[in-house]
C-alpha cells in the first residue's frame, strides 16, 4: 500500500473502500473477459474463423493487462485484488458469456455485447473519479479507450464478415489505422 496514494483519494473526498470495491470489480470484469476471448480463440469454428480467431487472442491479452493494471492500482490503495476465481463471477459487472455456440461470427457477438458492458463500467468509473483521483482517472481513460477500440474491431470485423465472406480480411482494418 501507498500512504500518499490513499491519502490523496481521501484528501479529494472519495470513500477509498468504495474505489478499491469497482476497482475490483472491474478486475473481476477482466478476467472473465479475458478467458471468454482466450477460450473463444481456440473453440471458434465456421466461415473466417482464422482470422476471427487472430482477433480474439489479441484481445485476451489486453484484457490481461487491463487486470494487471487494475491489480497494481488496487494495491496501492491498500486493497487486495480478488483471490480466488470463485470471486470473478460472484464481483464482475459484466459477466461471463459462455462459447456454447462455437460459430466464429455468434462470439463476436458475444464478446461485442460483454465490450459495451465494459464501456458502461469504465465510463461510470471516469465519471466518479474525474478531477479528484488524477491517478485512477488516467487509468480508467486508458483503459475505456482500449474498450471502445474494441467494440470497434468487433464490429467492423462483424460488418465485413457479414456483407461479403471474401471481405472478412484484415485490409479493411489496416486502412483505418
Ligand atoms: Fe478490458
Ligand atoms: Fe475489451
């Protein structure tokens, strides 16, 4: 724990052991998140599912590091991120989509739906720390951008799987950038 870090929080009239609480939930949010693209990754089947598959996994890993950045931030404000995965579904927000449909384009679908529950988390979050706790708000920005650029991947890749099978490539993303 960080003396300073919690005194600041409390200094801007934030309840610390109700940030460490939606930090930690968010965290919960992580991890499920991250275990729903990893394992879609592997299970998915169907037309594109390669490249689908491709964008999963890139996914996963970021979802990862958004739990370890949660994690550091949440120790330094004296808490003590969740233990045990008994935890992750009991304290997430957003859930667990299960990949019973193995169909490349049905977890895009799924993992669209669990971004917006992301955006919605991390937007409330933004909103209750802006301008008083500099430290988690640049965290939360960060991460919300990475939300939204997902829910953004998805759907273009959706889209274009959707209009035209041939047209399920990475071109059209590699253009945007
Ligand atoms: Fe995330
Ligand atoms: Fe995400």
């Amino acid at each position: 724990m960080g003396q300073k870090a919690k005194e600041l929080v409390t200094r801007a009239g934030l309840d610390v052991d109700a940030l460490i609480k939606d930090l930690n939930s968010a965290y919960c949010d992580e991890w499920l998140a991250y275990y729903q693209y990893w394992i879609g990754a592997k299970v998915a089947e169907g037309k594109m599912f390669h490249l689908i598959a491709q964008e999963l996994a890139e996914h996963a890993s970021e979802e990862l590091e958004h739990a370890e950045k949660l994690a550091k931030r949440i120790i330094e404000l004296g808490g003590t991120p969740a233990i045990s995965p008994d935890l992750w579904l009991k304290d997430s927000t957003c859930g667990y989509l299960s990949p019973e449909n193995p169909d490349a384009m049905a977890l895009l679908k799924q993992n669209i739906a669990g971004e917006r529950c992301a955006i919605e988390v991390y937007h409330k979050l933004l909103e209750d720390v802006a301008g008083k706790d500099l430290v988690t708000e640049h965290l939360v920005r960060e991460i919300l951008e990475d939300e939204l650029e997902h829910e953004q991947d998805l759907e273009d890749l959706h889209r274009s799987c959707d209009m035209k099978e041939n047209a399920c490539n990475t071109k059209a993303k590699a253009c945007r950038k």
